[in-house]
C-alpha cells in the first residue's frame, strides 16, 4: 500500500468529519427548524446552528470546539496489514491536531497532563474487523463531552422516575429509551440524535449503541417492531418541550437508532449512547493497494447548505432587542437581568474549565475577576505567521461540571456573569441571587458562530493545564446569549425539567 496516499486519505477523513456536517444530518436539522415556532429562544439557537454550519464549512474549522474522542471503526480484506493502518491513523491525527482541525483531548488520567496531539494510552480508540469484500472501509465518529456524558445504561428491570417500573420486554425497552432523552435536558446539546443497544454485557452493549450511530439518519430498521419503537421515540420526544439547548420548543430528538444482540439470563441492559446536533460522522472505502479514497459515505440526497439561512439569521439578530453589556459589569446591570433576556457582551472574558475552577478554589486568580465574566470553553486554538494565537473554535462547554466550585468562585472573587450551556444547579442559583451573578447560556456546538465574535486574544494564564483548560483572555465584541438562571430564584433549566418530566410521565403506560 501506498502509505503516503493513505495518510492523506486519512487526513481528509479527520478534517472532513470535524468540520463538515453530513447531508443527512444536515437534512434531519432543517427538518427541525421548519417545525419551529418563529421568534422563540429555540428558533434563534437553531438559526445560529444552521449558521454555525456554513461557517465551518466555508472556513474549514471545527463545527464545535469540543472535537470529542475519535473512534474509528476499520474493515479490511484479509491479508491487509493492519499495523500500518494503525501507523497511519495516528500520523493523521497528529497532522490535523497540528493543523487545528482538532482539538488537543488526550488527557493523562493520572496525571492530568494532555499530550497536547490527541495521541496517548488507547487513544485514538481504533477498532478493526476482517470482511471478504476487496476494499478497506474506515468509519471516524467525533463525538464531544458533554453528549458523550449524557450516555446512560439501564439494567432492567428498574424504577424510572416518571415512567416506573421498567420490566424486561420491549415495554421496558421503550421506557428506558424515553428515560435517557429526558435525563440528558439540554445539556447534550439537544436536539440531538441516539444510538440503542439492547442486551450484551456493559462494554459490548455501549459499543452497539455508538455503532448505531453509524446508520444513516433516514433508514428503515429492518427489524419492524424496532422500526416502529425508534419512529416513536422521536415523535414522543418531541412532545416532552425540552427543544433547542434545552430551552423549551419543538425540536428536542433528531433521530434513534436501535440494535440488538444476544444476552446472558442474567442481565439484561438497554445502553443509549446520546449524540448532539454536531453530529459528526463519516465513513471512507480505500483502495487497499493504493492508500486512495474510492468512495465518501452518506452522500446521497439534498446537501443543505444553509447559506440563505445565513442572510435571514443575520437580519433577524439585527432587529432583536437585547442588552448591550460592557465588562467588567456592576451588580446594578446584573440585579436587572430576568431569565429569557437576550444580551450582547463586548469587551473582556476570560475561559475558565474544569482545571481552573478546581484551581482556584485554593490559588488566587492571575488576573483581577472583579465584575469580569467567565466563560466555560475550552477553545481550539492556533498561532499565526507571527507567532500570535488565534481562536480557531470557541462554543460553550457543559456547565454543570462546575456546579461543586461556581457559587463559590463567583463570590470569593467577584466575577459577575458565567457563560455555558446546558445551565447549573442550585447551589450556583442560590449563590447568583446572594451575590448578584447571572448565567447565560450560549449555543452548544457553535463554535465558529462564537469564534466570529473574538476579536483577538489579548494573553493566557495557567497553560499548564493544557490548550483547552488554559485561562484565555478574550476580546470579543458583540457575544450574544440568554439569560437562564437570573439573581431572583429563576432557572429556565428547572422550569423544563419539571414540565418535560410531567409530559414524560404521560408515556407510563404500556405502548408495545
């Protein structure tokens, strides 16, 4: 094999997949925002979805920040050395990583350390299977943190809050599937999409939810009563009014897929693999003799390019009344803010993640946080011809990690606003309204939508921590999001929470 041409092959593959979105995904998001009622928070975040995509695509960077943990799925006729694949894969991964295709996730779990080019113990995670057809055929799925924290596996039979018992037949089955669109809220970056594994052990039945994620948006199960079961899910999902972020409306599941294997007596688990609206998947076939790609997955159909999207979306935005913000903020301006206000920052932020509120929970801040806003990020970053760094990507990350450190930080240094997405809990509501803080949440996944709005970066504290845990110091101009948790008691994420779960509660009885 021509190892050279397979290498580019690969590289290809990698950027293909981090910056370009499938047609059928594509497809299953218009779909979404057609369904939409206008002038809603849920609306205005698939509008600068649908713009994020264009974005991406037109300036070859990442849909989203957060470039998850690439899984490759490989299929090769017998004979094919794998170990050079192998060799391959990893060369492609440093490239784009170097290339800012990628963002540097590979974290020493001991140590804490990042090798800084997504190559480290097991990763990339590589996975092959022998076949008899003539070609190699490489499937890369890039799936981000915070969906891939919203996966969740169910041992039956078991309790379900708002469902009940869940029993070891097909009933319990659906149950255990609406379970996991309801826990993941907006926090997986809904709408999202699921994979299904039914039966196996732990590990196996994970590896068949996520293969399911594979499958293309549009096709019919050839099993029919799982057909029929995945038809379900996604239109009984969409009446539990999470939507968009998880900020109420139509659209909150795009798509379910559903496998099935064999089980031991036993046990007996549903495993339910959640993906975000950044649906990024891809899948290759290559010439085993010459390294060169003969084919390119999930291409047939309509491409929707979202560029007359592009020219409404800026229109509207225009038109919109917000609240034009400054830092460093006062808590006056802050005490002003009700949830569901939509407000545009300018001037400085600073990223914060999981390495920095842990650290400063019991080191001073580098910088003074007084009246400054915080944003949850872990930017995709890149240096130019003179040696500057440039934000390549820059969406939200999931908040709720920080919720053990937030209300503290907030207070012990005077920080006024948190950006995320997905929202926080109470012990960060109950800190905002004593302080005086709010919490705004930006649109997951729209990293380059976010990265338009940085207009440079003015410095870096605590790189120790690696690219994405680093304090960035960031001006932007123009950075638009929603209140969802205000100083008054108020949490939209709680209000949709109790009202999904009342909706979800409806769907107890026996269906199947």
């Amino acid at each position: 094999m021509n190892l050279q041409a397979l290498e580019k092959s690969l590289y290809d593959l990698v950027t293909e997949t981090s910056t370009n979105l499938p047609k059928d995904v594509r497809r299953a998001i218009k779909k979404a925002k057609e369904a939409e009622n206008a002038g809603t928070r849920a609306a205005m975040s698939l509008d600068t979805i649908t713009n994020n995509i264009a974005m991406a695509e037109d300036n070859v960077s990442p849909i989203c920040q957060d470039t998850g943990l690439p899984t490759f799925k490989i299929y090769t006729p017998v004979g094919v050395n794998q170990l050079e694949i192998k060799a391959a894969i990893k060369k492609a991964i440093i490239d784009t990583s170097a290339d800012a295709k990628l963002r540097p996730n590979a974290v020493d779990s001991l140590t804490g350390e990042n090798s800084g080019n997504n190559i480290g113990e097991g990763l990339p995670v590589m996975k092959f299977e022998q076949w008899e057809n003539d070609y190699i055929t490489i499937k890369l799925i890039l799936k981000g943190g915070g969906c891939e924290n919203k996966n969740i596996q169910y041992s039956l039979p078991t309790e379900l809050e708002g469902l009940g018992r869940a029993g070891r037949d097909l009933d319990g089955i659906r149950k255990c599937i609406l379970h996991s669109v309801y826990q993941a809220q907006g926090q997986g970056c809904s709408a999202g999409f699921i994979g299904v594994g039914i039966g196996g052990d732990r590990s196996s039945g994970y590896d068949l939810a996520k293969e399911q994620l594979f499958r293309h948006v549009e096709d019919t199960n050839p099993n029919p009563e799982l057909a029929q079961l995945e038809d379900y899910v996604v239109k009984t999902s969409n009446t539990f009014g999470i939507g968009t972020m998880g900020f109420g409306g139509e659209a909150t599941l795009l798509g379910c897929k559903i496998g099935v294997m064999h089980r031991i007596p036993a046990s007996f688990y549903v495993s339910v693999a959640y993906n975000c609206w950044a649906y990024r998947r891809m899948a290759i076939d290559i010439n085993p003799e010459t390294g060169e790609i003969i084919k390119w997955h999930y291409q047939d159909g309509e491409k929707i390019t979202f560029k007359d999207d592009q020219v409404a979306a800026t229109t509207e935005e225009t038109s919109t009344n917000v609240v034009e913000l400054t830092a460093p903020i006062t808590e006056e301006q802050i005490r002003a803010l009700k949830v569901g206000d939509v407000v545009s920052i300018t001037g400085r932020m600073f990223t914060g993640r999981d390495a920095i509120h842990h650290h400063l929970m019991s080191h001073d801040a580098p910088v003074d946080l007084n009246g400054q806003v915080i944003y949850h990020c872990g930017p995709v970053m890149a240096k130019d011809a003179e040696g500057n760094w440039t934000v390549k990507a820059a969406g939200p990350t999931t908040s709720i990690r920080e919720e053990p450190y937030q209300g503290d930080i907030m207070k012990k240094f005077g920080i006024r606003a948190v950006i995320g997405k997905g929202g926080m809990g109470p012990k960060t509501l109950k800190a905002l309204g004593e302080h005086g803080g709010v919490y705004l949440n930006a649109i997951g996944g729209a990293a380059q939508y976010y990265a338009d709005c940085i207009k440079g970066v003015d410095g870096v504290d605590l790189m120790e921590f690696g690219i994405p845990e680093a304090m960035w110091h960031l001006n932007v101009e123009g950075f638009t999001a929603v209140v969802t948790m205000d100083s008054h008691g108020n949490s939209l994420h709680a209000d949709v929470d109790k009202s999904s779960l009342d909706k979800l509660s409806k769907h107890a009885e026996r269906v199947f």
